[in-house]
C-alpha cells in the first residue's frame, strides 16, 4: 500500500476521518431554505437602486470604502458598464518610464500608468523601461488587426455540411451588407471555413477601429447567423452563435501565426555595458537564461514562449478600461533573445493577441480615461499607438525580469519591496 503524503491525508480527514457518512452528507445536501439576503429586482443604474441594494447589504463599513462621495457623485458615469451596482474599487496606480518607443503608430517618451497589488511589479516595469530609453528606444510595428466571432453549425452528415458551405461561400457580399448594417465603425473582412465532420465553423474577421471589438463583433456576427437561420438552404440540426474556434479569452495557440485584436512586435538592440549598468548581468547569462527556459516552458506544455506579459497586461488593462478577463489570451506571445557578433544584446518580443481600444468599454470611465490622457492615447485614432506602447511595455518588463534572475535579484527586490 502506498504511503500517505500529508495532502492525501488531509482529504482522508475531510471526507471520512472526522466525520460519519451521515454527517458527511447532512454537511452536502441542497438547501432550499429562502435566502436571508436579496438584490433589486432591477439590474439598473439609478440613486434609488443604489439606496435599496445598501439597506439589503446593511454594511455601513463597506458602503463608506465602495461608496464614497466621489463614486456617488460620477455614479452615472457608470450607467453603461455594470448591473447591479453598489460603488467602485480603488487599485493603486503606479508610473513606469518614461518608455521611449519608436514605431509606426506610437512615437514619443510615454509615461504608462500600471493598475497592481504586486509589489516590485512597477518598480521592474520602470527600470525596463529606462533601458529601452537608454538605448534610444524600442522599435515597435504594429503587424495585423483583427477580431473574430465563430458561428457553428452541425447537419446530419457530410453531404450536407458540404452543400451548405457551398451556399455559404457564395454570401459574403450579403453577409457583409448585413453585418455592417449593425455598426458604423466594425468592418466585415474575410470568412474562413472550417469543416470537422458535421460540423461547420464560419470564422468571421472583422476591422473594430479604435474600440477593441468584442460586443461590436458580437452584434454584427449575430445579425448574419439569424439571417442564416431563416434562408440557409440546408437546415441545420442545431446551430450556436459561437462554436468557441475565435480563442475568446482563452489561451490558445492558433494566433501565434495569425492574430486576434492587435499583433504587434517591438525589438531593442543593446550594448553589453548597458546590460550591466542596468541589470547587472551580461548579455550571454540572459541568452543562456532565454535558452534553458524555452525548454521548460515547453516542457510544461506553455502556449508561446515569455517571462510575465501578463504582469504587465493586467496591470495596464486595468488602469486603461480593457476587458482584464482578455489578459487570458492576449498574454500570449514570443520573446526571444540573442547575442550579436559583438557580444550586445538583441531582445524582441511578438504579441499576436492585444485585444485592446481606445474607446468603448471602460476606457471612458473617469479614471480609466484619465490614465489614458497621461499617455496621450484616449479617443479615435489612437488604438494602434496603444498596441504598440504595450509591446514596448511588455519588452521593457521581459528584460528586466530575467536581468533580476540572471543578477540573483529577483527574491530580492520582493523581499526588499513587498515587506
């Protein structure tokens, strides 16, 4: 008989050790008493809702930290972006730069606020950030843009999956029509099929312009699937709005060759006496610690290859009004790093997946807005230099985390920073 390591133990006492089947089951059965709290009927946005929830919630002490006077005040700011509202988080914000980028949207010395409870995140951000600008700054292209949504559609057999796609392709210009009919920013670009037996999935591409896209897309792609419900020649046996092929936040790995919301890459070349001033290390022990863990990331079965985009990706989609739920899939990505023959450092990072805007969502709520204004990057016109910021940003925080693990630092500046 195996032995019993600790964590096997404690569920042996959980689920039998210290109590009796009957007990055990008296502890898990349903309970279909009434509950002893409730919400408003409505989900809305008004003073009265606000008042009502409160008295249901009775916490005098939450509503003075959720609730305060300021909230109060811009409550209808709000209007659009929650249900069942009851008042606001406050997140620590910090500054990392400047960031200096040279790219084909963004140009300029940014100052980039970050959202976090993590100590020493800002504090490597920052220092990253001063490398790249030491080193004239990180060159940034801005690569694809795209969003998707993916009807699925299944039929009996292949005979007739096969007759419906071959309608199907012959729609493009009425489904554009129809899709574009919805929004006067999203455009409909490409539809790409996808057959796995009886089952059909149209991927529809879109242009979003500066808002990130979701909900537009959404409504568009919506608009096309009840049209072909109504007039498809072959009737599907069921059908769904999405099939789950667009990769919408969860990571996955078919956009590492194509893209979903913004691919962008961004690349610093750097003199190994900068390597040492800033990160104290050499630009040959950061290669070698690239190399080991590509392995070990592939070992673990990782999707892409980086050190912590998602550090910084929540830290910014928070403080700018992004879908933070989105960092699942934008985190996604390839950083690489090299020697040149001179013995400088060549570090690039590639993110295929930024789903992220500069208008819509929450980027004009008061706060997320005005994290925008420090960058100068709020409004139409401006999603494609925000894309190219947050490669540079991502470039500026892989360099300085692995220059920690290279230099012995990393536990250290935690210890230093979060204590």
């Amino acid at each position: 008989m195996p032995k019993l390591n600790l964590h096997r133990r404690d569920y042996v006492s959980i689920l039998g050790g210290d109590l009796s089947a009957e007990e055990l089951e008296s502890r898990l059965e349903p309970n279909f008493t009434k509950p002893t709290n409730s919400l408003t009927p409505s989900p809305f946005l008004t003073e009265k809702n606000i008042v009502r929830r409160w008295t249901s919630l009775n916490n005098e002490g939450a509503k003075e930290e959720l609730l305060d006077p300021h909230t109060l005040e811009q409550f209808q700011a709000y209007e659009k972006n929650i249900e069942h509202f009851v008042g606001t988080v406050k997140v620590p914000v910090g500054i990392s730069g400047p960031l200096r980028v040279n790219g084909l949207f963004a140009k300029g010395d940014y100052l980039v606020p970050l959202a976090t409870t993590e100590a020493a995140l800002v504090a490597s951000y920052n220092r990253g950030s001063k490398l790249l600008t030491a080193c004239g700054g990180a060159r940034a292209m801005l690569l694809n843009e795209g969003v998707t949504r993916t009807p699925a559609f299944a039929f009996h057999g292949l005979v007739e999956a096969g007759q419906f796609v071959a309608w199907a392709v012959t729609q493009y210009d009425l489904f554009k029509e129809i899709a574009e009919a919805t929004t006067s920013h999203g455009k409909l670009t490409d539809i790409n099929i996808n057959i796995e037996g009886n089952h059909v999935y149209l991927v529809f591409e879109f242009l979003t312009g500066d808002a990130s896209g979701q909900n537009m897309v959404t409504i568009a792609t919506n608009a096309v699937f009840e049209h072909i419900i109504n007039n498809t020649p072959v009737e599907p046996e069921y059908a769904f709005l999405d099939g789950n092929l667009s990769g919408d936040k969860k990571a996955n790995s078919q956009t590492l060759r194509s893209v979903r919301g913004k691919k962008v890459t961004a690349e610093i070349h750097i003199p190994a006496e900068l390597v040492k001033k800033y990160l104290h290390t050499t630009p040959e022990k950061m290669v070698q610690f690239g190399q080991m863990t590509t392995v070990g990331g592939t070992l673990s079965g990782t999707i892409g290859i980086n050190a912590h985009y998602a550090n910084a990706l929540a830290a910014l989609y928070i403080a700018c009004g992004q879908d933070a739920a989105c960092v699942a899939e934008s985190a996604i990505g390839m950083t690489r790093m090299e020697m040149s023959k001179n013995g400088d450092l060549y570090a690039s990072v590639t993110l295929p997946n930024l789903m992220l805007g500069t208008v819509g969502g929450g980027t004009g709520l008061p706060s997320q807005k005005a994290c925008l204004d420090l960058m100068g990057l709020h409004g139409n016109g401006k999603s494609q230099a925000l894309a190219e910021v947050c490669a540079a940003l991502c470039l500026a925080g892989e360099l300085s985390i692995v220059g920690a693990f290279c230099a012995g630092h990393f536990s250290r500046a935690h210890h230093k920073l979060a204590r």
